[in-house]
C-alpha cells in the first residue's frame, strides 16, 4: 500500500529535527455545494533543519517517530531529499 503524500508551506520550524506544515484542501460542503478551505497541521521530520519558514514542502507519511509526529519531510521545493 503506497504512503499518502502531502504538499504544504512550512510554519514553524524553532523545534529541534521538527516543522509544522500546514496542509491546506479545499472540501465542497454537504449542504451549501459550494467549496470551502479547510486547512490542518502536521508536524514533520526534518533531520537536516533545512527547511524554513514559507517554504512549499512535501511530507511522505511513516512510522511514528513521537507521540504527534509520523510525518517525514520528502521533497524541498521541488528538490528530493
């Protein structure tokens, strides 16, 4: 079974080895039918501490590796790590 991937901007990145990422998708409502964002953030590894803040990320998904983080950073700007 493949390993969902997400794509979102880098919001923090002060913890040690550790961004958020905020994944933002746009979901259509039940009742009105119109579409509305809905955004959600991940922590993800990161055990170079290259990425900054405003930066566009991908985060594979993975084996947990703390209590909230099971995210790894995948891909840099376009760049695989």
């Amino acid at each position: 079974m493949p390993k969902r991937v997400l794509s979102g901007i880098v919001v923090s990145n002060i913890c040690d080895k550790t961004v958020t990422v905020n994944v933002t998708r746009r979901v259509k409502h039940p009742r009105y039918m119109k579409y509305i964002r809905v955004s959600k953030k991940y922590l993800a590894h990161d055990p170079s501490n290259s990425c900054n803040v405003g930066e566009i990320v991908s985060i594979q998904e993975s084996r947990p590796i703390s209590k909230r983080k099971s995210w790894v950073v995948m891909r840099e700007n376009g760049v695989f790590q």
